[in-house]
C-alpha cells in the first residue's frame, strides 16, 4: 500500500511511521525546525530522512 510522506508530499511504498522510528533523534528534531506542523508519528520517507543526515547534527543550513 502506498502512503504520502508528509515533508516531501511523494507517494512512497516504505512504512514512514516507521523509518522514523528508526531514525536518529537529532534526525527527527531538524526535520521539526524545517516542518514546525510535522508530528513524528506521521513518519517520513527514507529519502527525507536521508536528506535531513546529510544536513548534519548542527543542521549547516
Ligand atoms: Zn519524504
């Protein structure tokens, strides 16, 4: 079943309530500066998860 990611809006066939428990704390909080009205339980997609590491702890933005 295909679910919405709701940081990039794409359709993805991952679980985003998952990959976001599995993602890294500081993960999470720099996807939450970016997305204020995001909650965590609506997960993400690996790809925004993957966006946001690169960013980095301090988010060098
Ligand atoms: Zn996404």
């Amino acid at each position: 079943m295909r679910k919405e990611c709701p940081i990039c809006k794409k359709s993805v066939e991952e679980d985003v309530s998952k990959i976001c428990q599995d993602a890294e704390d500081w993960i999470i909080k720099a996807i939450r500066r970016s997305h204020p009205d995001w909650v965590e339980k609506n997960g993400t997609c690996s790809k925004c998860v993957d966006y946001y590491k690169k960013q980095g702890p301090s988010g060098c933005k």
